[in-house]
C-alpha cells in the first residue's frame, strides 16, 4: 500500500512539474534588439611624452633638468602641475653602445590636458624644448561613465518601442520583459592613428599649428530583449 501511495505522489509530482515547464515555454514571446548610438566631443587628451639624458655638445642635460623645464612651460600655458606626471614607477635603461659602458637613462611621463588648443600649446612647447619623442595616445571624456549608461538605456527604450509597434501591426499588446541581454560596446574614433600627431609633424610645420580638430567619439550599444505577448482581453 505504502508502494503504490509512494509511486502515486511521484507521478502527480512528475506531471505538475510537466504542466508548469509546458506553461513556462507556452508563454508566447516577441524577441528584438535595440541598438543606440551617441556621438561625443572628446574633452581628454592624453600624450605620451619619454624624456632622455641628451648632450648639447659636451654639456649632458639631464632629465631633471628637462622635466623641471617642461613643468615650468606647461604651467605658463595654463596646464596644472598635477596634469604631468610619471607613467611607469621606475626609469628604463637603455645602452648607448653595446661595446661601451656608456647608459642613458629615460622616462616616460602622461600629459593630459582638456582642451584641442592647449594640446596645440603643449606641442609646441615641447617643440621649443627639443623634446622630441611625444605623442597623443588616446582621448577619451570625462563623463564617459554616464554617457554609456545613457546608450544603454537608450537601446532598451529602442527595443521596447520596436517590440511595441511590431505588435500593433496584429492589435497584440505588450507584456512584461522575459530577458534582457546586453551586447558588448562598440567605441569608435578613440584610434589614435587618425589623429597621428607626433612632435616630427611639428618640425615640418613652417607655421604655428592651427586648432587641432577632432572627430567625435562613437557610442553604440545594442539589447537584446524578449517580451512576453500580453493575453488577448
């Protein structure tokens, strides 16, 4: 008896198990993606600047010296002292000749500044240095953080209103989201290889250089998301 009562609750546990699955995948459902895109100014300039002991005919000018000069005419053109600093901890080394003892030692430094135009200055205070091996790394905003939260909403309001109209096309109603799955970030123009602006450009140059000019940064994100298909009234 204890069999059959056992063998009895297995099956009614087996077949609500059964029913609620079949429920689950009978929910009707509408899949779409929504896709947004911001373009933005960058308003981040990021240069690259490796400083070397050099020799103006005997006389060895050091890094100390360079990197105290460079402070001095960035902080005139209005650049904050705290905007040049280090990019690596330790300094690198490297062989003048590999039959001599003779080392020079290098830095490497980050320059970041807001402005296209104090980019220009910055340039071509280095010029004025004979600060040679510069150049712009990458450009990015301040308020990157945000601006991609806003594409990420965006494309969800996308997916809704494409879902949302698709089905008035069959007088069918909306329903709740099921899921939502969001792609990886496209970001476009933040190669620097378009910009290319290297301290050599600037020995070409006859001429002060004018505004540089940016293209904009490219936002584009992408949703998936699956809607259920509200129950005819």
């Amino acid at each position: 008896m204890k069999s059959v009562a056992l063998f009895c609750v297995t099956v009614l546990i087996g077949m609500t198990t059964n029913l609620s699955a079949q429920s689950h995948l009978e929910i009707p459902y509408i899949e779409v993606t929504g896709t947004a895109k911001l373009e933005v100014v960058p308003d981040e300039f990021y240069v690259n600047i490796t400083l070397r002991e050099r020799y103006d005919g005997r006389d060895k000018i050091t890094i100390d010296k360079q990197e105290e000069d460079l402070r001095r005419a960035f902080i005139a053109i209005g650049i904050p002292d705290t905007q040049f600093y280090l990019a690596d901890v330790d300094a690198d080394y490297m062989k003048v000749r590999w039959n001599t003892k003779d080392v020079i030692t290098q830095k490497n430094y980050t320059l970041k500044v807001t402005t296209p135009t104090l980019l220009s200055k910055a340039f071509q205070a280095m010029d004025e240095k004979e600060i040679k091996d510069a150049y712009l790394s990458r450009v990015d905003h301040s308020q990157m953080d945000s601006l991609r939260r806003e594409v990420r909403m965006e494309a969800v309001r996308a997916a809704k209103d494409k879902a949302t109209y698709l089905l008035a096309a069959i007088d069918t109603d909306l329903g709740a989201p099921l899921i939502v799955r969001e792609q990886e970030m496209y970001y476009g123009n933040r190669n620097m290889e378009m910009y290319n602006v290297r301290m050599d450009d600037m020995d070409k140059a006859s001429e002060p250089l004018p505004e540089l000019q940016f293209q904009k940064i490219q936002l584009e994100q992408s949703v998936f998301v699956r809607f259920a298909i509200a129950a005819a009234q």
